[in-house]
C-alpha cells in the first residue's frame, strides 16, 4: 500500500508562483487601457434623452440681474426654449475660469442659461457673480447637494443642454473651455436648436 504525497510537482509550484503574477499583468492592462479610453468629460449620463429631473430650486437670495431679483429654477422653465443649466460653486476654481465663456454664450439670445448653484454660501455666490457677470436668466440654489445628485452631477462645473422639448441632450463634465466649445458644445447647441419641436 502507498501513501499519497504530501510534495507538489516543481510544474505545480511554478505555476503557483506565475499566477498572482499573471492576473497583476492583466488588470494593469485593463487598467492602462481603460485610462487611454478617452475624454474624461465624455462621461456617460442615463438622463441624455429623458425629461430633466422634476426639482425645483429656490433662488439664491438676494441673486439680481439688471436691477430685478433673479428667479430660482422650476421645472416649466424648460419647455419651449433650448436652455444650458450649468452648475457652479463660488469655491470651484475651474468656474472662474469658465465664467467669461458662461458670458459669451449668455449674448447667444436662441437660448437661456440657468444656473444650479452647488454647495455656495449665497453672499459667495452675489460675490462671484458680481466679479465676472449674471449670465443667468434663473439660479437655483442647492445647499445641500440633493438635486445635483438628481441630475447626476459628478462635480462642479458641469453643463447640461435642454432641448425644447424639455430633455437633456448633451452633457458636458468639466469646464466649458474655448477648445470644448467650439469643437463640442456649439455643434450640440445648434443640434438641439435646429431639432424639431414636439
């Protein structure tokens, strides 16, 4: 009668020693490769192509636009009209640098700007306005976050484009930068403007 081997072959442990090894290698590849995917601000959205989500917003206190007190955001806001609802924070470095670019396309009369006010202390937010302009026809404020979640914002800033129809079209992570604007979200303005209404 034999008794059974307790040792493994040296093939064995060779390969025990290669597997670990093997699956580091091919997560570091998908890894490496996922990361070279693309543009960043390309994140997908579920809400392309679906009404925006149903949440008003107070307006930011004290908020005014030549002379008269800038309104929040209601949901009727965005039927009939090709509209671009950024969402901004006073603290967001990167929403000073886009704010010139949130003027320049606020002198574009086809459509309105709406802005959704993140996280900001209200006499942040008169501050920074106050600093580089109102491009917004309503501000909406939200103190807490909630609604930001609703839309599926990421982080600050972020823009999204409303068709006539009242659904979100386009979606742009990150600043609005002059490269993005003329390569991406100026085609996706004139895409929704010429739309047909429904």
């Amino acid at each position: 009668m034999s008794v059974a081997s307790n040792e493994t072959s040296p093939v064995s442990r060779r390969l025990l020693v290669l597997l670990p090894l093997a699956v580091f290698l091919a997560l570091a590849a998908l890894f490496l490769f996922r990361l070279g995917a693309g543009d960043p601000s390309k994140l997908p959205s579920v809400l392309i192509g679906r009404p925006v989500p149903d949440t008003p917003l107070p307006a930011v206190e004290g908020l005014v636009r030549d002379g008269k007190p800038v309104p929040g955001i209601a949901n009727a806001d965005f039927k009939g009209a090709v509209s671009l609802v950024n969402v901004w924070a006073s603290w967001c470095v990167p929403c000073h640098d886009e704010a010139p670019l949130l003027m320049q396309l606020a002198d574009d009369k086809r459509i309105r700007l709406l802005g959704i006010n993140y996280k900001d202390q209200p006499d942040n937010a008169r501050r920074f306005v106050g600093r580089y302009g109102n491009p917004f026809a309503a501000v909406g404020a939200d103190q807490n976050g909630r609604v930001s979640i609703d839309w599926g914002v990421y982080g600050v800033p972020e823009t999204f484009l409303i068709g006539r129809d009242g659904k979100i079209a386009y979606k742009l992570v990150g600043p609005i930068s002059p490269e993005n604007l003329a390569s991406t979200l100026k085609p996706q303005i004139e895409k929704a403007l010429a739309a047909p209404q429904s």
